[in-house]
C-alpha cells in the first residue's frame, strides 16, 4: 500500500482523496504521537492549528479540530496563515505541535495536512510512520473534563509580523515601492501589512481570496501578472508567494524574472558580507542552476547539495549547523529566524538588501550568470532501472564530455511516477536542447515498459 504521507504532508484532491474522515483520523493519531512527552509529564498537550484560505479548508480543518480535541489536546486556532507562522508561533507558544491545513501551490480543489512538531521543526520520516500506523488503532475518546477545547489564536498575527519585523535588526524599507502578489492566499492578510510597516510603498495584487481563486493566474507559478504591474507601476521591485507563502520568487524592475537560485545567490553573499552566512556555506538541491555553484565559488562560498525537496534542505541545514538554504522554486529557508521555509520573510529580506546596498534588485541578480536548462520529462518508463543501465551511463558520458565543463547532465528518477527526468544546462539553449532531447531518447529505448 502506498505510504499515507508524501513529501510534504498528506495532499490530494479535497473531499475525495483528503476526507474529513481522513482528517479526523489523522489528527486523532497525530496528537497520540505527537502528544506522548506531554502525557508523560501528565500534562495536557496543547497544538497551533492554522489553514490557508482554499474553501476546503473549511471542513478539513474544523474535521483536524475535532480530531485533536476528541483525545484531549487543547488547540488555538488560527485564522488563515502560512505555514510559517503556525510553525513560529509553536515555538513561540512551547506548543507541543501545530497542524497546518493547505496545498500550498496547488490549485483550489486540493488540500493537504502537514504537521510541525515542538520547536516548529517538520516531522522526520520515522515520524510521520508512527503516525500513519497509528491510524489503525481506535483511540478511547475523552470524557468530562479531559475533552479537549478549540480556542480562537487572537493575537496570532500580531505575533509573527512583530517576529518578522524584528528579523530586519531596524532597517526600514522606506523609499521603496514594491508589488505584492499574494496569490489570493494564505499572504493575503500579512505580507501588505508587514511590507507597509516596514516603511515601504506597497501596491498589492492577487490579494482577494474567496476561498476558490487560490493560485488562479496569480503568484508564483503565474508571474505574469506580477510582472505587468511592476512595470506599471514604476515599481522598484515586485514579490510573488504562492498559496501558502512559503516560496517567494521576485521580479527586477525592468520585469526580469528573480528566481529561488538568484535569492539564494543575493542572500548568501550579503550574509557572508555581514558574517551571517554560517560556515560560509550555502545548502542547495540538485536542481539548482550550475550558476549558482559557480557564482559561490568565485565568492569563495561553499555549496551542499541535497536531494530535491525542502525537507532534504533543512535536514542538511540542521546536520551541517548552516544558516541559509533552499530551492530553485522559491522555497528558501533562513534558519536563523525560521524552522521551515518562509516566502513572506525570503521577500522582505531580498528588499532589504535593495535597501541596504541602494543597488537595483537587477543589478543585485547579476552576480550569477544562469545556464540555459532544459528538463524534460521521459514518462512510460522503469525508473527503477536508471542507475544501472550500461548504454544510458555511456550516453551521460558521451554528453558531459560534450559539454566539456561548461555545463551539466542530470538524471533523476521520479519517487511516484513511471517517470525519468533528463536536466541539462549548457552555455546555450540550443545546445541544452539537443544533448537533452538525445538523452530523452536513450531514456525511452532503454527504460520503455
């Protein structure tokens, strides 16, 4: 049977794959587990439980609530938020966990449920199993005073704004115009408010969630829309999250796209500068550009790379005790101020460094040059045989002795799919098609089921 729990959480399609019998199962487990050192120290466990603003978030969360109070945690409820805050205000509170519900880019008709254990950290694979096998078990519901109770988080907001605002150490925006586009999500209530605070002009899109517009052309798999406002309006800068807020991508002011690679790239070297950047090292997936790797070398700046997924970030980042990591996607975790990635904290620290340097975000991105890279996807394939395949190890070969240093091959088996991924960057697109487009080929002839 396929395990329960995905990369990042339970997720699927709300009502029918994520059910409100699934929720309030799930909560009843998670709370068993996740609530084991509060019964040992006879205590009542207590958890954050927060959601973004998709419709189904409605019942799935009311669902998670009953779940957890039915076996006796005490919970504080938020309204909608991202998951950084739940997983700050954890923390914050000595909660035991929090339970956030969201599909974070995914459009509205999905939903999902992750979880955050004490100190805001995100739950280990080991975890997340005990959970899932949990599920099976009928748990005694409570009684009389041991029922558990659902309290509204009142000032849940004001004490992760006041968090992020701190992170700034007193530097203010002001003089800076910046469009934000919340993607008609979870960002939606704070990111205007904390921009605005924080001294800076703030024109906003994608800033009217009706619980079915979430991701819909807006935020950071749609920046067009980010990109024709800025230019509009003269901006400085523009900010895109997606649903949940916990990616940020940006655009320059000439309507440049800034991607995940470039933030990392403007923040480790501000960092390193400022003797922030621990061990002088930067955590990144596979994935990331060969630009990036080159443009922390030529800045005397280490790179560890790790499996795609920000769960693979972090654990780097917690292992190697490093400050900052993340993702091509937008998904960057500063690990001084955030236990998980958070898009809304990335964006104000990249207008920050605008701020700071009075440098053009443009200007700041060129510090890496970015390879042309093309992925394709190869489906109808054994993926299990990709490692081991003789004539595609030889055609990888063939390809990186074309490519002759100036760029780089990639083959990564999907972990769900009947899938292989062929990456290739080159120094020219044209170029980077080709070798990936042969490669593709070897993939299919050899690997076909």
């Amino acid at each position: 049977m396929a395990r329960l729990f995905g990369t990042d959480g339970v997720r699927g399609l709300a009502g029918v794959d994520v059910t409100a019998g699934l929720a309030l199962g799930l909560a009843q487990s998670a709370a068993f587990v996740l609530g084991r050192e509060a019964r040992s120290e006879s205590r009542r466990a207590t958890a954050v439980l927060a959601r973004d603003p998709r419709v189904s978030g409605e019942f799935i969360s009311a669902a998670v609530a009953s779940g957890l109070a039915s076996v006796g945690p005490t919970g504080r409820a938020a309204r909608a938020h991202p998951p950084p805050a739940p997983a700050y205000l954890v923390a914050d509170t000595g909660a035991d966990f929090a339970v956030m519900v969201s599909a974070s880019h995914n459009p509205a008709p999905d939903n999902g449920i992750k979880f955050f254990a004490s100190g805001g950290r995100k739950l280990a694979d080991e975890i997340e199993d005990e959970i899932e096998a949990a599920m099976s078990v009928a748990h005694a519901g409570n009684t009389g005073r041991e029922v558990g109770r659902i309290r509204r988080f009142s000032d849940a907001e004001d004490r992760y704004l006041v968090h992020l605002l701190g992170t700034l150490e007193g530097l203010r925006l002001d003089g800076l115009h910046i469009v934000l586009d919340c993607a008609h999500g979870a960002a939606a209530g704070i990111s205007p408010d904390l921009f605005s605070d924080a001294g800076a002009q703030v024109t906003v899109i994608g800033n009217d969630p009706d619980g079915f517009n979430i991701n819909d052309g807006v935020g950071s798999t749609h920046l067009g829309p980010l990109t024709a406002a800025v230019l509009e309006h003269g901006a400085d800068l523009g900010i895109a999250h997606d649903g949940d807020a916990d990616r940020c991508l940006a655009v320059d002011a000439d309507g440049t796209v800034v991607d995940g690679d470039r933030i990392m790239a403007i923040l480790a070297l501000s960092m390193a500068h400022r003797g922030k950047l621990n061990r002088n090292t930067l955590v990144a997936t596979v994935m990331s550009n060969l630009g990036l790797k080159l443009a922390m070398s030529n800045n005397g700046i280490d790179i560890i790379e790790t499996a795609v997924g920000d769960r693979y970030v972090l654990e780097a980042l917690g292992a190697g005790g490093f400050s900052l990591g993340g993702e091509q996607s937008g998904h960057v975790i500063m690990s001084e101020y955030a236990t998980t990635g958070d898009g809304i904290l990335t964006g104000l620290h990249l207008a920050a460094e605008v701020k700071r340097t009075g440098k053009s975000l443009a200007e700041l991105a060129s510090c890496m040059r970015v390879y042309p890279q093309v992925l394709v996807n190869v489906r109808g394939v054994d993926r299990s045989r990709a490692g081991s395949d003789e004539v595609l190890r030889q055609a990888v070969e063939q390809a990186e002795i074309v490519l002759d240093g100036r760029g780089r091959v990639l083959l990564r088996p999907s972990g769900t799919e009947p899938v292989v991924r062929v990456m290739v960057e080159a120094e020219t697109e044209e170029q980077a098609q080709q070798l990936a487009a042969d490669l593709a080929a070897v993939v299919k002839a050899r690997l076909a089921v």
